[in-house]
C-alpha cells in the first residue's frame, strides 16, 4: 500500500484529492498537509494532518521519515493572475516546493506528482489541438514556472533515476473549493452566480475559448498517471490532458438549459484577457490516452448537470 504526503491539501485541487485518495488507499496511508489549518474536518480529521510550510525542506523530510511516505502529491502552486501581481512570489513558491519535493525525491526515492497547466505554452504554441510536444513560450510568470518545472522534473528523472510525473491540467471546475487567482476562474463563478444571483458578469471576452475539466476527471488523472506502468511512458513531464473545451457563451447556454432565465453579461479584465489569448483552445491528449489509457467521464453536459445539483445544496 503506498504511504502519500499531500502538499496544499486545503487549495482547490488538496481540498478533494484529499479524501480521493484517502477513500483509494486508506485514510492512515495519506498525510495531509497546508501551510495553515484553514482546511475542512474531512482533510484535518479524516486521516492524519500537519501544518507545513513545502517552502521548509527540513520540515518535509522529517514528515517523510515519520510517515515513511513512498508518493508526494504536490499540488502547492501559486495560480496565473495571483502570481502576476507577486512574480517574485511565484516563481520562489512554485519552484521552492517542486524543489524541495524533488530533492527528497532523489535522496529517499519517493515518487512525486506535481501538476503543469495549459499555461505553460504561449501565444506561439498551435493554439487548436496544442500538440504533446511543442514550442513552450509562455508569458505569464505562472506559466515560466511550470515550464521550468516541467524541464526540472524530466532532469531529475533523467539525472538521478528519480520517478517524477505530472499532467498539464486545464482550467479545473469544482464545487468544493474556489480556485485561488487563475485565469480560468470564470467557469467556476459562473455556476456560483448562476444559482445565486442567475446573471454572471464574464471577466474573459466571448469567443475565448479555453480546456476545462470537472474535478473527478483531475483527480483521477492524477491517480492514473501515478499508478501507470513506468514501462509504458515515453513522457513524463507533463502529459496534456483534455476533456471539453468552450467560450463563456457555450457555458452559459448551456446553464441556460437547465435556468432559463439566466444572463450573462460581459465587464472584461484585460489582464486576465491576455494571458487566456496566449493559452491553447484545446489540447491534443494523445499520448496520456496512449500511454496510460486517459479517458475523461465528463463532458461539459454532464458536468453542468451535476455542478448545478451540488452548488443548488451547498448554496440553501
Ligand atoms: N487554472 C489555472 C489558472 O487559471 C491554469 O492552470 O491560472
């Protein structure tokens, strides 16, 4: 059975691999882990949890020993927008952990999984089925840092033997946690305001259209990719991963179907306009299907079914 550290268990991402991958292993077996203790009782109660900075290497490798940990998940990382305002920030949160994570990595041979994102290509990338292996020049420094990672990861798989993996995720919509200064936070809010307010007022212009993935689909890409037959992996750092892709009209009508009386309306924040114009409109995911069978579950329909279900409860 592995023994999992999390790092950034109370983010949008922790917040549900948490119990994903306590249900998978076994609560005892996934040690979760924030910089502060700002995070539900299912991730501080429902297995063990420790406040820890992933910035304090010493900190992680006295975990690591303790727990005899075999997997980090890091899923710490400063987000597009947030990191604009603090690039220095960025760049020393984003590359301090994946540091830290990787130099356990290569003294006590644990596996880590950090995320890249769609942000890490540019506006010189294909931007319409963004190929596996292509030109990576982003301009965000959120995006500079997961190409960095991405390229620090493959090193140290190729330098020192180290088994490290990761998958370029596209905007990730859930229910649970908000996401914490991206790009793509749009296509969470709109559920939100959609149930609240039935009007959303769009920061990215129509007709920019964006991956997204439904957050079952992340976590279990995640697991999947770390459960892949070593064997079997050409790539390692980062697979593109795709499930649906759409503009904020295709989202609202298809909110529409289900409320009909709902607008969207359009006060565009040009910041965040420019950086989702240097991202791709939809990846190619080729080699994560062929490589270690990817295969998302939803699709923009289905998700939009079960976001409205879920926001309809949590919002009462
Ligand atoms: N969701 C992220 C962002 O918008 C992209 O990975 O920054």
């Amino acid at each position: 059975m592995k023994k999992i550290l999390v790092l950034g268990a109370a983010g949008q991402i922790g917040s549900e691999l948490v119990p994903y991958l306590r249900n998978t292993y076994g609560a005892d077996n996934v040690v979760a882990t924030d910089v502060h203790r700002n995070c539900g009782p299912e991730i501080t109660e429902g297995g063990p949890f420790i406040t820890c900075d992933a910035l304090d290497g010493a900190k992680l490798n006295e975990i690591v020993d303790k727990y005899k940990i075999d997997t980090i998940y890091n899923l710490v990382a400063m987000l597009s927008a947030k990191a604009e305002a603090d690039p220095k920030f960025g760049w020393d949160l984003n590359m301090g952990v994946l540091f830290n994570c990787l130099e356990i990595a290569r003294e006590k041979g644990v596996a880590v999984f950090t995320p890249s994102s769609i942000g890490a290509f540019g506006p010189e990338t294909p931007m319409d089925g963004t190929p596996q292996d292509t030109i990576m020049r982003p301009k965000t420094i959120y995006g500079v840092s997961k190409v960095a990672g991405e390229l620090l990861a493959d090193y140290y798989v190729k330098r020192f033997g180290i088994d490290a993996r990761g998958v370029r995720y596209p905007g990730i919509i859930s229910y649970v946690t908000l996401p914490g200064g991206g790009t793509t936070d749009y296509a969470v809010e709109i559920y939100y305001d959609a149930i609240k307010k039935k009007t959303y007022s769009s920061n990215l212009k129509a007709g920019t259209f964006l991956d997204m993935m439904y957050m079952p689909d992340a976590l279990k890409a995640a697991v999947e990719v770390m459960e892949a037959d070593p064997a079997k992996l050409i790539h390692r750092n980062c697979f593109n991963v795709a499930s649906m892709s759409f503009d904020p009209e295709i989202i609202a009508n298809e909110i529409k179907k289900h409320i009909p009386d709902f607008t969207l309306t359009y006060d565009v924040n040009p910041m965040k306009q420019a950086i989702a114009e240097s991202w791709p409109n939809s990846m190619d995911d080729t080699a994560a299907r062929e490589e270690w069978g990817w295969n998302p579950t939803y699709n923009l329909e289905t998700m939009t079914v079960d976001m409205l279900a879920k926001l309809k409860v949590k919002l009462k």
